[in-house]
C-alpha cells in the first residue's frame, strides 16, 4: 500500500453492476478534480482476440480446461508490477483492449497506427503527475501461491451479482451482441467454473466493502429467463469489512439513501435503482481521505 501513490480497486463480474460502479467513482474524480491512471482489467489479458480463439482450440483438444477467468490466459505478474510500482512511485505502464471498431479507430487515430477491435494497442507510459491508479475489471485482488495484489491495494471495492443473475447477463449478452447458441453458452459457462471458484469468488473475500446484487424478481432458471432484471428490480447489498476503520456512519446513509435499511451491524442493504447514489455517497470521502494522506506524505 502507498500513501503518496494511492491504488484503487474496483473488481467484478459480468451482470454485477460495475458499470455503475464506474460512472459514480468517474463522477468521484471529475468534481474534486482527481487525475486518475486508468487501467482496464481486459487490457492484462495474455491473449488478444485471436490469440484466444487459438489458445481455446488447441485446450479444447487436449482436453484442457482453459478460460478468461483463470491463470493461463492472464498476465496476474504484470497487473501485479504494475500496483506495487505504481505505489512506490506513481509510474508504470498501461495498454487498451479494444472491444469493437469504434474503440479501434478512437486509438488508432490517436496514436497514428492501424489497429483492429479484438487487438491490444502498444504499451505506453502512464502520464506523470497523476493522483491514483484506478483498475476496473475481474482481477483486481488474486491471491495464489505466487500472487498476491491484494498488499499493493489501498482501496479494494468488489462488485458481485448473485451467480443466476450473472448467468441470466452472460446469456443474454453473448446471445444478442456475439451470435452464439445458448447450448455453447452453457458450455462456456461450466468451462469457467473451476477458475471461477478459484480465482475470481475468493477476491470477495479481500474487499474493504463489497456491493452485491440480488434481484427481487424470479431468477431459479437463469437458462429460461427472457429479460435481465434492472437495477430497480434489485436490490443492493453493501457489506463493510471494517467498518470502524472506514469510519461509517450507518446512521448518516440509512438517512440519506430513502428505503435503505441494515441486514448485519456491519452490512446495509439499498433499492437497486440508487446503488449510484449509494456508492458516491460511501466513496466519497474515503478516496478524499486518501488524497489528503497522500498530500500530508
């Protein structure tokens, strides 16, 4: 962990609503004028599109089990470098996936290269004088025999659906934007599961405070399900690690965010529809408190 160079993680799966989570703590930087270095989970995998594509075919043959979630196809190393360099001295070194042809022609014209959807750009320096290192995606808090980025992190944030509900998103998703068929979407699913319980479920475990999903309408078939619940057919539950040291008021947000209550002394639970609100109004001032330790250093 750094006071002079604070590191913030936000990690998640699909359907969770890290989405959310990400446009409240980038309405976060944009009001008190925060700089952030922004790294994007996706951007550390060790595949590009096609790359995958192969590596799954020759797991496939072989009889190996192979997923985005697990360590094979993800550089844990570099994402890990990258938090304890950072934290000692506020540099390192980013890159971007690009998910489709207009994030492709966005950073092929800004660096005056030719780059595809489904490629890496370049590797290139983060820029200087920045305030915090902010990371969004599946791997931000890995613990294994050999990894551990959870000591390099001075603010870990979680952001989980209840399984369904992540299934009902996937299939949704993968249906709609990538043609596939919901028998291989099943398949991919169980193909997962092993990384999953390895390396994505424990994370929750390390997070200061954890936002989980839960839908209120019916999701026990995630396979049937013909639309995926909203926000406002949810509702948020907001678990506090230690909350003592945080320093939360329960009383303050129970009165702020209109039909909260608390589950646990330590856990609130909100509507759905004000999990933006929610997650401003309980980062706020931790991540100042983090700029202002890094000013007193």
């Amino acid at each position: 962990m750094s006071k002079k160079h604070p590191v913030v993680v936000v990690t998640g799966s699909s359907g969770a609503g890290t989405s959310t989570v990400k446009k409240a703590l980038e309405g976060i930087f944009n009001r008190h004028n925060i700089n952030p270095a922004l790294i994007e989970g996706d951007s550390l995998h060790r595949y590009d599109r096609e790359g995958m594509r192969q590596q799954m075919a020759r797991a496939h043959e072989a009889g190996i089990n192979f997923s985005h979630f697990g360590a094979a196809a993800n550089q844990f190393e570099l994402l890990q470098q990258l938090f304890r360099g950072y934290g000692e001295s506020g540099v390192g070194q980013r890159r971007f996936y690009l998910h489709n042809e207009a994030e492709a022609r966005q950073h092929s014209q800004r660096l005056g290269v030719t780059l595809e959807s489904g490629q890496f750009t370049p590797w290139e320096d983060i820029e200087p004088a920045t305030d915090l290192l902010f990371y969004e995606g599946l791997h931000g808090l890995v613990k294994s025999a050999d990894i551990d980025m959870t000591r390099y992190v001075d603010l870990k944030v979680g952001v989980v659906p209840v399984v369904n509900l992540e299934w009902i998103q996937k299939i949704h998703r993968d249906i709609a934007e990538r043609g596939y068929s919901q028998e291989e979407i099943v398949d991919s699913i169980l193909r997962r599961m092993p990384d999953y319980v390895k390396y994505i479920t424990p994370q929750f475990s390390e997070t200061d405070i954890n936002f989980q999903r839960v839908a209120t309408v019916d999701t026990s078939n995630p396979f049937i399900a013909r639309d995926i619940p909203t926000l406002d057919e949810s509702f948020v539950v907001i678990r506090f690690r230690k909350p003592d040291i945080r320093n939360t008021d329960f009383t303050n947000l129970l009165s702020m965010i209109s039909g909260s209550f608390m589950s646990r002394r330590n856990t609130i639970v909100v509507p759905g529809g004000k999990m933006g609100m929610a997650v401003e109004i309980i980062l706020t001032p931790i991540i100042l408190n983090l700029l202002e330790a890094r000013g007193r250093a």
